[in-house]
C-alpha cells in the first residue's frame, strides 16, 4: 500500500515537473529556426515624418535579423492612404509566399477580407497601432487609458489632491486615436475627483496649430494648473502660456525634440518639471519582433500591449541628445526585450520599460 502511494506521488511529482519544464519553455525568446522565413511590412501611409522613421525602423532591424540569420528576408510597401491599394498589396503579398506579414492599416474593417485571406494562407498576420477588427489577426497597440492615467498620476504626485484646473488638448476631431484617448481621459478623471477640466481644444498633434487654439481659448480660462496633451502638441501650448504672460503650468510632453528643449531650458532657467511620454515610431520593430516570435514557435496572446516610452526629469538630457531638431524620441526594440513584453502580457505582469540611453 505504500509502495502504491510512493509510486503515485513519484508520478505526480514528475508530471508537475513536466508541466514547469512546459510553462518554462514558453518564457523568453522562442528559438525555432526562422532563417529562411520572410516578413513583410504592409503600411498605409508614408507621408509624415513618423512614418517614415517608423519604415527605417522596420527596415534597419530587418536587415541586422537577415544578417544575424534569424529572418530569410523583409519587404515594405506603402498604399498612400488608399484601402484599396493596401488590400491589392496584401493579395500580392499572399502570392508572393510570406510566412508573416505586420500591418499598419488604413481603416479598422476595411482590410478584414484581405486579412482573411492572408490567414486561410497559413501566414501570421501581426497589426499594429491600429484597430484591425478582424479577429485571426494578432494585434500589437499601446494601452491609451494607461497614457491618460500617466498624465494625470504625474500631475497628481505634483500637485496632491488639492483642487486644481485642467486644460486638455486633443488630436483631430473624429479621429479614432483621439476618441480613443479622450476617453482613457474621462476614466483618469474619475480617479481624481478634485481636477476640474476647464477647457478643451484640438492641436492637430502639431505646434503651430496648438499654440494658436490655445492662445485663443486662454482669456476665458481661470488659473491652469495642469495640461493634458496627445504629443506634438506641448511646444506650441507652452508658447501660448509664454504669450499671454502666463506662469507655465504643468504641461505633459509628447516626446518631441522641440518639447523636450524646452522642458531642459525652463529647468535650467527655473527648476521647471515635467514628464513626457507617447508612442514611438519603431513599434513597428515590436511588431516585426511578435511576428517572427510566432514563427518561432512562441504562444504570443491575440493582444500585445506595448509599454508608451516614458522620459522622467532624470533621464531628460540623456534622451534629448539622442533626438534630431524637429524630430520624435525613437529607441529600438531588440528581441529579447519584446520576448519580455510578450511574457509581462501572458502573466499580466507590469510591462518592461524601454530603459534610457546611457
């Protein structure tokens, strides 16, 4: 009899060790041979500057990937905005016989019959930083009610629990990125029941244009204490603060050089503080990094959230140098880092931070 109990629990004992060793294999980088594999980058538009960052990023990890023998080949093409034209390209794609193909989409729905076909072909479809409904895809995006919640977290550890006024900036009205942010906005508002949001106008994401509708909105405002942004949006709202013989408020910055020197100017002028934060052109790399993963025999969810590249005030002039005039913050995602983010999002742990340039 205990012979029998011995043997039972030596066989548990070996199953639950078998189950680790399972569970273990699929942390990390996957290894499967992917050598002779091919990626392909299906984007919509290649028009602004941060896409075509985004490309060089795709590209310049691609190749070091082929190089390094972890990827047969790689391929770009861009559709100038037109729905069409992409889902011609993905056909040609499916034809062309790529094992995976990452997709920045012109539209949510769309692209769903092209993307169809590419899965009934066997080929991992990977999108990214867009709202592709159909649901063989994977999707790689960021979190927007993190980015709202971080804006007003940072405010808060400023500011306390005190009463205090708030300007938001949005995008462009009936944008979905926008919609999308908006509300992630009025979630961390909830949180924080003492802000009161004063005002509200749309930036564009640029300057020029955030400067002007905020000059604009500024004489009706009472005292504002802090300011909401989506990125591109901080420079102009703060020459708009500088304009009206305003004291700066708390403004959240999008991670643009134009910000970031001034947020370094203000302090070395005055001990000015603040936080930036916001996407990054090579999430594309994320993207390519989650593809050839799958391929490599990695279980990945259907969603992976990507961390938003964060700049503290200690780390302020080690990113600022690494950014041209005019330009957006861009850091690469190596392979392994991406292996961490796909297994923060398996155990819904918090997600590996991009760490700043030494």
């Amino acid at each position: 009899m205990r012979s029998r109990a011995f043997k039972t629990l030596t066989l548990s004992l070996m199953a639950g060790v078998m189950l680790a060793s399972a569970a273990a294999a699929q942390e990390g980088v996957a290894t499967g041979d992917t050598s002779s594999k091919k990626i392909a980058f299906s984007n919509s538009y290649a028009g602004n500057s941060f896409r075509q960052v985004m490309i060089k990023s795709f590209e310049s990890m691609g190749a070091k990937a082929k190089a390094d023998k972890m990827i047969g080949d790689t391929a770009v093409v861009s559709s100038n905005n037109s729905v069409t034209e992409q889902a011609s390209q993905i056909q040609n794609l499916i034809l062309q016989g790529y094992d995976a193909i990452i997709v920045l989409a012109g539209s949510d729905t769309a692209l769903n019959g092209a993307i169809k076909d590419a899965c009934d072909a066997g080929i991992v479809v990977v999108a990214f930083a867009s709202g592709v409904t159909e649901p063989c895809a994977y999707v790689v995006d960021y979190n927007l009610d993190s980015y709202a919640k971080a804006e007003l977290d940072y405010i808060s550890s400023k500011l306390g629990d005190k009463p205090a006024n708030i300007l938001e900036i949005r995008g462009m009205a009936g944008d979905g990125f926008d919609k999308r942010l908006n509300e992630g906005v009025k979630k961390a508002f909830a949180a924080h029941p003492n802000y009161k949001k004063v005002g509200e106008v749309y930036g564009q994401w640029t300057a020029t244009v955030a400067q002007k509708e905020v000059s604009g909105v500024l004489p009706s405002l009472p005292q504002v204490d802090g300011v909401l942004t989506q990125g591109g949006d901080g420079y102009g709202a703060a020459q708009a603060f500088k304009a009206a013989g305003r004291k700066l408020p708390i403004i959240i910055m999008g991670n643009r050089q134009d910000e970031l020197a001034l947020w370094k100017q203000e302090h070395d002028a005055n001990g000015y503080e603040t936080f930036s934060l916001g996407a990054t052109p090579s999430v594309s790399q994320v993207a390519f990094w989650v593809a050839q993963q799958i391929l490599a025999g990695k279980k990945v969810p259907k969603f992976v959230e990507v961390p938003l590249l964060q700049i503290q005030q200690s780390d302020l002039d080690a990113w600022l140098k690494t950014v041209p005039d005019g330009g957006v913050v861009n850091a690469d995602y190596p392979q392994d880092l991406v292996a961490k983010i796909i297994d923060a999002n398996v155990k819904k742990e918090p997600l590996p931070m991009v760490p700043a340039p030494k």
